[in-house]
C-alpha cells in the first residue's frame, strides 16, 4: 500500500517524486527498507549509502574504481566502510558518488531501529548536493511510550512537553513531522499493515503540513 492524498500508487519511486542524484532519508525505522523498495523499483543505477551506518550487505565497496566496475554489470551496489558489528560507515562522499551511478540514495540519520526520534545539534548528517530529503517515522510509535519507541526518548519528551512514560498520541508524531527536522520535502508514515494502522495515518495526516505518504505491505 501506498498512499498520497487519498491516490494510491504502484512505487514509491514515483510518489515521493524521486529524481536523480541525492535523495537522504531521515528519521525513525524503517529508512533502509524504504531506501531498498525504491533501489529496486528503479530501473536506472543505483548506489546505496550512509553518512552515518547502515547494516552491510554481504557484498559492498569502498572504493571508487571498485564502485564504477561493479556499477557495470550490478544496477544496485552498496558503498561503505566496515566499522564493526555488521555496520558500514562512509567511504566516499555522496556527490562524488553521481558521475558512477544516476541515483544516490542515502541513509543520513541513525535511530536505533525504532520508529520515532528527535535529532540531535549535529543530525540528520545531509550530504552536499542533495536534492531531497524523506523524513519516515513508523506507525507503530502510535500509544505506545517514549521511552520504549523513541530514539532519544528524553529529547523526544522534551520536544513533546510530555514525560518519558507517556504514550504518543496522533498530534505528537503529526508535531515531529512537522517541526522536529527542517529542509524536509516529504515525509512517510511506514508500517501501515492494517485499517486500524490506515484510519490512524490519516488522522495523522490531517495535522501534517507537507506531502505525507501513507506506506505499508512492503514485504521486502
């Protein structure tokens, strides 16, 4: 499913209006998800990457030579460090990235695998020349407690002017969405499985003041 001011879509490529080059996605859960389903509907080159981490694919490169002979025979390649514990760092910056491949997405905000979060000073870290930036947050946040579904639950119940025990309600994630980040282009509501998940979207939906995709059954 996905969904955009009541239109539904067959790509996600096509209703986030992603073009090439830099696209960054930020925010909660389910970014490296989203950035796979778009890398594969996209028929052109594609290079997925971080300026902070991502999981690493059993096949990656950290090098540019390595990436432009790989980027020959593989329309999808992943470019990155080793830093441990199964996570790639940057290894070259995005916009050197462009003359390789004609889509550059990446993955420029960390969040622990949960749904919700409030970036720190120094976050999300958007790379030079990007063109878009997606911010995602995952429905299942929606009544469940800061402290057990944001990443940086004390920053988040400040932000909210709630306590980390409190639960977050449609007019909390509706407030991240809006104010949390700036420089946003879009944002994704993801995880939205059943109607109970859909009518709640869109409830949200009705407080948020930018493009807003309702995204769920991905089953990547």
């Amino acid at each position: 499913m996905i969904i955009c001011n009541g239109v539904s879509y067959s790509s996600l490529t096509e209703c986030l209006e992603i073009q090439k080059g830099i696209t960054s996605f930020v925010g909660g859960g389910g970014k490296s998800t989203i950035i796979k389903k778009i890398s594969e509907e996209i028929k052109n080159s594609v290079i997925v990457t971080t300026t902070t981490h991502i999981y690493a694919p059993k096949l990656y490169y950290n090098n540019v030579d390595d990436a432009k002979n790989a980027i020959k025979s593989e329309h999808i390649i992943t470019v990155g460090n080793n830093c441990g514990n199964n996570k790639l760092e940057m290894a070259i910056e995005p916009y050197v990235l462009e003359s390789i491949a004609d889509f550059i997405l990446v993955e420029a905000d960390g969040s622990r695998r949960l749904p919700l979060k409030i970036p720190a000073t120094n976050e999300p870290v958007i790379p030079r020349g990007n063109k878009k930036t997606v911010l995602i947050c995952g429905i299942d946040a929606l009544n469940n407690r800061i402290i057990d579904i944001c990443h940086r639950a004390e920053e988040t119940a400040k932000f909210l002017n709630k306590d980390i025990y409190e639960k977050v309600d449609i007019i909390d994630i509706a407030k991240i969405l809006n104010f949390a980040y700036s420089n946003i282009d879009c944002a994704v509501i993801n995880k939205v499985d059943n109607d109970i998940d859909y009518n709640n979207a869109l409830k949200i939906s009705e407080y948020v003041n930018k493009k807003l995709v309702i995204c769920g059954g991905l089953n990547i």
